[in-house]
C-alpha cells in the first residue's frame, strides 16, 4: 500500500497504518462511503430526511458539529482530532482552524472523513494506533480535541491505568495556554436511570453497575473525573450538553445551570430501543431545585488546561442552537461571563443566509425602541458587532419564574393577576389596526380580521420567559421574531396564553377571558401553523419530530408486576425500508396464559413488523389481530413460523417463534393484537417434538404468498388439517398478492380439487392454475414428486380471500412405477 492518499484536498498518512482495521461498525461503513463519494451536503441532509437510519443521523447530521462549533479558538488555531471517525466534526475543526491533523484507527473511516471534507485544504489524516503515532505528532497544539474517544483510554493504550496516563501523553502535545477538549458520556446521566440501555455495550443499568458484564468502553463519573484532573495538573471547566454530547442543542455550564422546565427534550433515543421507567422532565426538574443537575447530566463536555483560562480570556456559560429551522434563520444564542465577571448575550449566524435575520434584530430593537411610550417596559439593548447581535444581559425573576413559584404553592389568583398584568402591557402596545400585507400573507397566511386591533412593529415572541422584571421595569429580552407591518394584538396574547404557557395555565382557557372566539382563535392556531411550517421551518428536517426515535417500551406498575410475576415479554421488529433489526425493537409485557392486548403503534415510515411472542416453543392462541387506518380498518395478511390449527392457535416447534405482517398499508395507525401464550414444559416439548415431527409432514398444507417480489419462505403460512378426504381452505388474501402456491403435501400422491373459488367483494370467480403434476381424470392429478404444488398465478385485482376444498392420497414410489407407462400418456396441461 502506498504511504500516501490523497482525496480532494484531504492526505491520508498511512505511515503507521497495519493494513488491518480494528474499529469497524461493519457493512454500514462500506454504504456510508458509497453515499459521501457520491452526495454533498445537501444531499446528505436530504438522505438524513428521506431514510431514517440511526447510523445517517449521527455521521451526516450538522447537528454534530453543534458539540464544538460554539467553543472559542484561537486565531488560526492548530488542532489535533483524536478519533476523527467518519469525520462529523472534523469539518467544523477545518473552519475554525489552519490545520487540522486527525488519528483515526480505521483507513475504512477516514475514507468517509476525506470524502465528506474534501472540500478543506487543512486536513491530513494520519490512520494508526494513537500509541504507536503519538511520539511523532507535533507539541504544539492549540486544540486537541478527544470527542467520543476518552471512554475508549484503554483500546488506545497498553496501560494498568490508561485514563490518567492518556492525560500525560496529551500534556506534551498542547500549548501552554492551549485547550483539551473531551465529550463523553456521564455513567450516572438520568437517562440511564429512566431506562435508556449504556450506549457502547447496549446494556440496560451497565455503567451504573460499575460495567460488572463488559470489557471496552468505560464512562465515568464527573466526581471521579474531577479529582483525575486535577492529580493530573489540569485546571477543567465542566460544560453539560443537552439532551447529550452526540446532538446537542443547549449547551450549559456551572454558571449558568439549568432552571426548572428548561429540559423537555427527554423522550428521543435514536441508537436504540429503551424502556421510560419515569417522567424524565419532572424528575430533571426535583433534580434541579435540589442543585445535583451536574452529578445526573447524560454527557459532559470538559475543557482542560494548564493554565487558568478565566483569568485571562472571556467564557461562554451557555450556548443554544436553533439550526433545526431554514438556512436564513440558523443563529446561535450564546451567553458570556468577561474576565470581570459581567455577563452578556450574543446572537450569531451559523451561515452566511442568516447574517440578514440577524441584521433585521438590530433594525427592529430601533423600531420597537421608538415606538415605546410605557415607563414600566423596557427592550433590552441591543448593538451590531461584526454581524453579531450583543445584548446586555438582564438578570431577575422572569413573569416564568414567578409562576412556576405562584403555581407550586396553589396561589392561583396571584398567578392569574401577572398574567393580567402581562397582558395588559401587550394590549396597551396597540398603535394601528390590522391590514393585511403581502409581507404579512408571506409569514403568517391570510387572516381575514381586517380591522381589528394591531401593533404596528411587533415583537410576536413575548412568552412569559421572555419577560422579566428587575427594579420595577419589565424587560423584553427577546424581540428575535419582530416585523414592521401591523399584526393583530390578540395573536400575540394568543400566542403567549396557548402556544408558549405552561401546561397548567392552557387548561384555564383564558383566550375567552380576553375577548377571543373559538373562530378567532382557530384563525390564530393556523397563523402559528402557517409560520411555523411554511416559514421557520419549512421543508427542515425537525429532530424533535424524528421518526429515527426508537420505540420505547414505558413501564408502569402493571408491567412491572407482570415482569416480576412471569418474566415475559413480546418484542416486536420495525422494517423502516431496510429490513428487521435489532436496532428497530419495542418491548410488550405479558401474563402467560392470560390474554394479552397489544396496541402497536405504526408511523408512516414502519413498512413490515415481525411479533416475537415468546422466546421458546409454545402455543398462541390468535383472537384478534387488525389494523387501523386512517381510511378503514382492516385484517392484515400475516404469516408465522407455526403450525396454524383449526380453532385459531399456533404451534411453535422453534425456540424463536414470530408472527410477520410483511406488508403495512400506508395510512396505518397502529395494528392490535389479542392474543394468549402459553410457553411449554422442556419434558411436554421433548414428547411433542416426536409427536410433531410425525404429524407435521402429514397433516399440513404450506401456502406460498407473492406480494410482486416473487415467492420466498418469509411469505408464507401453514394450515393444519386432519381429514385426507375432505381438507377446507379458507384463505385471506390483501391487495398486494399477486400470486400464491399450495404445497399439499411432501411426498407423491393424488389430489383431487374439489372446489377452488376466488372472492372478489360479494363476487366469485374460478381461478386460473397450474400444476406439476399430471391429468389423472376431471380435477385429480397425480404427482410423481416429493414436492407437489398448485400455483395460482393471475389473481384478478381486489381478490380479497380463496376457498379451497381438497382430497389426498398419498401413495407409494412403487405404485408410482406401475402407472408410469400410463402417465407418459397424458400430457401436462393447465387447468382453466
């Protein structure tokens, strides 16, 4: 192999590299490499959108980037990225530095790392061991940054204590007023507690128990790491990234903690299917009142250094992202404690389109300024540094905080007289009355309220968050969504009441109090509608809405009981478009032998699933199972690994036995299930097994099913009979079977068709068929083959069920024989 490589503008140094990849998530990586040789960014971001895949979102996703993009550098920064990976971050380094030198373990990934960033002239990526490339890397480094990578210390290095001795080997690397960066996950965050399984082993509870059942990655705890840091010589500034380090849109720090309601954003777990043991929000929020937010953050972010950088540079204390809306609103909020300790707000433009929105915040502070005639409101200050927003920053209660106070102690009237208080100042901002503008029409759609009270130069976004007050003034902190057209009053008050409060204060209904109809509000909900969707975030692909979120198995006291008392569970496998996965699992508990009811929820994306019902052999007595749809219920085609019976039950001689729906209709919303298992003895199991193995080839008939892809053994269903002379088929058919195959037997024989309809609605027909066998006399056939079939292959559209009505006669190969000269007489034939 060459020493050499070069991708675009990106070098590859394989100088170090064994020939061999010891990091691999497997094939993924190979169509990760196939989909960043052939797309740019947007191409990525529309892939990321169309095809809900885990393992897109977390290599492709901007919203990486958001971990490091907030964090200052140095002017012309050197940097070192240690774990590059598949290069997620690697492309914000490039921006924010001159050069960028990654060590990544696996030529596999920095091929997608060089291929994703090839646009960048900075980067050279050297493939290796860290242990065996670190003696000749460069020491003077302003950044180094160990993103995803310090929990894996003891991978990298041949140490008894490789988490301190990793930190030893990057103190001859960095500056002395240089900058270690390191992202891991936190072993006691909160959502391990509330269910979520321990990110590298897949483990529920793993990290909290100490790893006691796995080797590899190790996460630690912030008190741990705090006494290793400073054993080490490290001053650390601990940040908390929420809802964690992978995607990350808020940024907090010990200075600035959140306040309760902050985090809402607890419920997505993209990597994996997990339970939810408690409201996480409600907890986060006991948590923070009782100031151990730090302790339960699920990842940290910690900068290292040498020296004590507070003393000599300016710190960001939090930082918020808002880059899920369109390009031209993309900013980031951060907040910042100078080397004197005052604080101060910035709003930035994470791209060149949204250096105009923020633009028009600094126009319209002017406007909004001007416009004011009340003493006891004021905005905030606002001025134009190098297209950035600075703000001064407001420190007191804000109308939020008052009632969340008035609402946790039962003073309702106090919290109903600030919110009167609060609306009044809107309503007293009225100037003009509302006539509609094309600029208007553009943001928020027609409203048909000409006439009515309006604010001529509006800030739309005074929530009660927004507002706080300090020395008898009231303050507006927040005037980013501001317009110079006339907007009505009410809308504003509707949006403050409904749209922005609490949930508590939405059920009080105060839009009536305020003189709003049910008509007008409803014009107002699809004003809101209209600028969220068709204006902030039109056409954006919203990680709030994902539908990568794995399904999540919520636990309360029945399935806690029924856990305890019996152990089991039904698992059920989502196809999202690329087949079943574990990735793709959602957990159901059960009683054994007591009927159990699944409602299974199904969204757009859900193409198939596959229920587990137990993880041994057993019975399944089958009541009920069907669809809902937004057009009309129905009975979905399924299939099993069973033997179906008579009366509605399945025999599963398989210790993994599974019910498969192959085919969801679109416009399904969810497919219930009643069911009973019934899980058998290792000694009734030994006996049926003999007993089954006998009976099976005897007495049942496999049905073939093709659903336009041709006939396979995932498509297929068993019925059991056990009368030769007079066997009974009713079949259901969907609307994408286009074909189906009868096996009858698995031996030669004789059968004769004694009925075979098809149903169409009320309407029958004869099917067309064909066999491989031959004519014996009018409908019988005799087959001179151990695998005999009747195909039917011209369904006509709509045929939603088949009734067969069959006899068979098994007979000998000797037999066979005798009437051999008799059959090469009768020429094979279809039957119509």
């Amino acid at each position: 192999m060459e020493k050499k490589e070069i991708v675009g503008n990106v070098a590859l140094d394989y100088e170090f590299y064994s020939g061999e990849d010891y990091y691999s998530e497997g094939d993924i990586e190979d169509e990760l490499l196939k989909i960043v040789q052939s797309n740019d960014e947007d191409g990525l971001y529309t892939l990321i959108n169309t095809k809900n895949k885990w393992e897109y979102l977390y290599h492709f996703s901007q919203f990486r980037k958001n971990i490091v993009d907030w964090i200052p550098f140095t002017e012309n920064a050197k940097i070192l990225e240690i774990g590059s990976g598949c290069g997620a971050i690697t492309g914000a380094l490039a921006e924010k530095g001159k050069q960028v030198d990654c060590v990544e373990l696996s030529r596999r990934r920095s091929l997608i790392n060089a291929n994703r960033n090839k646009k960048y002239e900075n980067i050279v990526i050297k493939i290796g061991n860290f242990e065996k490339i670190e003696p000749y890397l460069d020491k003077d480094y302003d950044v180094i940054t160990l993103i995803g990578v310090w929990e894996y210390a003891g991978v990298y290095l041949s140490s008894k204590e490789p988490f301190g001795d990793f930190l030893d080997l990057l103190k001859k690397h960095i500056k002395s007023n240089g900058k270690i960066v390191i992202a891991i996950e936190n072993r006691f965050g909160l959502k391990y507690w509330a269910g979520c399984r321990e990110d590298h082993t897949g483990m529920f509870f793993e990290g909290l128990e100490g790893y006691t059942k796995s080797n590899g990655a190790v996460t630690l705890g912030k008190n741990e790491m705090t006494q290793l840091f400073y054993e080490k010589g490290y001053y650390s500034q601990f940040y908390y990234p929420y809802p964690d380090y992978k995607i990350p849109f808020q940024i907090f720090s010990d200075d600035y903690l959140p306040k309760p309601g902050m985090l809402t954003d607890n419920g997505k777990n993209f990597d994996n299917s997990r339970m939810v043991l408690f409201d996480e929000e409600k907890v986060y929020d006991s948590i923070i009142k009782n100031n151990m937010f730090s302790f339960f953050s699920n990842s940290f972010l910690v900068i290292l250094s040498k020296t004590n950088l507070e003393k000599v540079e300016s710190k960001v204390v939090y930082s918020k992202y808002s880059n899920e809306r369109v390009n031209c609103f993309q900013i980031r909020t951060d907040i910042i404690k100078d080397i004197s300790g005052d604080f101060f707000v910035c709003k930035t433009p994470l791209n060149e389109t949204a250096k105009t929105h923020i633009q028009n915040i600094y126009k319209m502070y002017k406007v909004l300024k001007a416009n004011n005639t009340d003493e006891q409101l004021k905005y905030n200050k606002c001025l134009w540094m190098n297209d950035t927003a600075k703000f001064e920053y407001i420190e007191g209660k804000s109308a939020g905080d008052m009632l969340e106070t008035y609402l946790s102690v039962g003073k309702k009237q106090e919290a109903k007289a600030l919110i009167d208080e609060i609306v009044k100042i809107i309503q007293s901002m009225q100037n003009t009355n509302f006539r509609e503008t094309q600029d208007f029409v553009s943001i928020f759609g027609h409203c048909p309220l000409e006439g009515v009270p309006a604010v001529n130069g509006a800030d739309i976004d005074i929530t009660f968050e927004n507002v706080i007050y300090r020395e008898g003034v009231w303050n507006i902190i927040d005037y980013e969504w501001s317009y110079d057209f006339s907007i009505p009053v009410n809308y504003i008050i509707y949006r403050l009441l409904y749209d922005q409060a609490p949930e508590e204060i939405k059920k009080w209904n105060l839009c009536e109090k305020y003189g709003m109809s049910k008509e007008e509000q409803s014009i107002y909900f699809q004003m809101e509608r209209h600028f969220m969707e068709e204006y902030v975030y039109k056409n954006r692909y919203v990680l709030s809405g994902s539908q990568i979120i794995k399904p999540k198995f919520v636990i309360n006291d029945a399935t806690i009981k029924n856990r305890i008392e019996t152990g089991s569970e039904i698992k059920v496998y989502y196809d999202y478009g690329e087949g079943l996965s574990e990735m793709n699992t959602s957990y159901f508990s059960c009683v054994e032998k007591e009927k159990t009811s699944l409602n299974i929820p199904i969204n757009k994306e859900v193409k198939s699933i596959r229920i587990d019902p137990m993880e041994c052999a057993g019975i399944v007595n089958l009541i009920r199972i069907q669809a809902c749809s937004d057009e009309e219920d129905y009975t979905p085609f399924f299939n099993v690994n069973g033997v179906i019976t008579d009366k509605n039950y399945i025999l599963y001689n398989t210790s993994d036995p599974w019910i498969h729906i192959p085919d969801i209709k679109e416009g399904t919303k969810s497919i219930n299930i009643e069911m009973i298992v019934d899980k058998v003895s290792s000694v009734f199991l030994e006996e049926s097994n003999r007993q089954y193995n006998r009976v099976q080839k005897e007495l049942e008939i496999k049905i073939y099913f093709d659903c336009g892809t041709g006939l396979s053994e995932s498509n297929t269903s068993i019925y059991h009979y056990k009368d030769n002379e007079n066997i009974q088929l009713d079949i259901p058919l969907t609307d994408n079977i286009t074909g189906l195959r009868i096996d009858p037997m698995e031996c030669e024989g004789i059968i004769r068709i004694k009925n075979l309809t098809a149903i169409v609605g009320e309407e029958t027909y004869d099917p067309i068929y064909e066999i491989n066998g031959d004519v014996l006399e009018k409908h019988c056939y005799i087959f001179d083959t151990e695998d005999p079939w009747i195909y039917l292959t011209q369904l006509k559209e709509g045929t939603n069920s088949l009734h067969v009505e069959l006899s068979l006669d098994k007979i000998s190969k000797e037999t066979i024989k005798k009437l051999r000269s008799y059959l090469k007489k009768m020429p094979k034939r279809k039957r119509k």
